[in-house]
C-alpha cells in the first residue's frame, strides 16, 4: 500500500537530521543490520525451542510451561532491539520500507505471531499443563506451533525480501 500522505512522510522522514546521519555514515547501516541479525538469530531459536516442544518434537522430559518460561523471555527481550534497530534502518532509507508491501506484510505477520505467542503463554499462566491436558489441546498446540513457525520464517523472508522489492 502506497498512499500520497505515507509517500510525503517518507519524504520528510529522509530529510531529517537523523536520516542524513545515517545515509552519510558508512558503517552505521551495517552496525544497525548486524544487530538486527543477532535479534533475529536470538528470536529465531527462541521460537523453534518453544515450537518443537509444542510439537512434541523434543524436550518431551520438559513441560511445556518450562520450556515456555526459559525462551519466551529470549523473545521479548529482542523484539525491542528489533523494533528500535528496524526503525533506525527505516529512518535511514524510509521509502524503501515503509512504501513497501512486502515491509508491511512482515510487520502483518509480526503483530499475528506476537499476539500468538501472549496466547499460548497466556493459557499456561492459568493452568502449567494447559496444553498437555487433552489430546485435543495437544493437537490445537501443534497447529498453532505451526502456524507460528510459518509466521517467524515468513517475516525473515520478507525481511531479505525488502531490498528487492524496492522500486
Ligand atoms: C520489530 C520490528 C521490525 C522492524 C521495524 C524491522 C525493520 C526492518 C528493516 C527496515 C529492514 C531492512 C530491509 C532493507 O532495507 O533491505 C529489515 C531487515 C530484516 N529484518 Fe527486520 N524488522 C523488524 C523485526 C524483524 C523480525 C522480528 C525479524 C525476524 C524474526 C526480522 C528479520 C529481518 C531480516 C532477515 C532482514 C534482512 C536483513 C538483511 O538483509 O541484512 N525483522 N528489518
């Protein structure tokens, strides 16, 4: 989606000090990817330990609840590096992102999967054995495992995929 209004702040937001500092800075984008890329690595394996326990696919010894415990905090502690170090990368270059359907399908997908993840977490914070009680919570789990996987690799996916998606 590209409106008139989105296009002008896009315009504005590159011309602010910040944006020139950036643009003129050589090694402030890389800096910023790479931080990026450490969240997204740190998120990533939080994301699969939860899933794959979900899925019933490893760490059968565990509970749920623990596994969920010991990650999910991985997940909110980079989201916040994430967001701030997207948003220098936005200010940096903003129409590349912000005018750019792919950025917007992955911020879709983000807000989906971290709404999922309160969901999941928040059934164990009323009952530890929530999604082991029955076997049709176990199945509810493991489709919402998926869907959450599908939802973490799409956003890394469109993430590479912004840089050819710019035109
Ligand atoms: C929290 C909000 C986030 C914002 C505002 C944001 C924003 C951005 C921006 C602006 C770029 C640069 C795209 C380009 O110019 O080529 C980018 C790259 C990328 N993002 Fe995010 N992002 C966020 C969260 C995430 C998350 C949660 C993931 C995955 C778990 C992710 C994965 C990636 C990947 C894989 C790249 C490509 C990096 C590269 O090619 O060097 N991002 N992101």
């Amino acid at each position: 989606m590209r409106t008139k209004p989105l296009e002008d702040f896009c315009v504005w937001l590159e011309q602010t000090p910040l944006s020139e500092g950036i643009q003129q800075t050589l090694w402030v984008v890389p800096a910023i990817q790479t931080v990026h890329i450490l969240a997204v690595a740190a998120v990533l394996i939080s994301a699969l330990m939860i899933n794959l326990r979900l899925l019933n696919l490893c760490n059968a010894d565990q509970t749920t609840a623990s596994i969920f415990s010991r990650f999910v905090k991985v997940i909110w502690w980079a989201l916040p590096i994430l967001l701030l170090s997207g948003a220098l990368l936005i200010v940096g270059e903003p129409a590349r992102s912000l005018a750019n359907d792919v950025f917007q399908l992955k911020m879709l997908l983000l807000i989906g999967v971290v709404i999922l993840t309160m969901v999941l977490h928040k059934r164990l914070g009323d009952d530890e054995l929530f999604w082991e009680s029955s076997a049709a919570r176990q199945m509810t789990a493991r489709t919402l495992a998926l869907v959450s996987m599908g939802c973490w690799l799409g956003i890394i996916c469109a993430g590479r995929w912004i840089a050819y998606t710019y035109t």
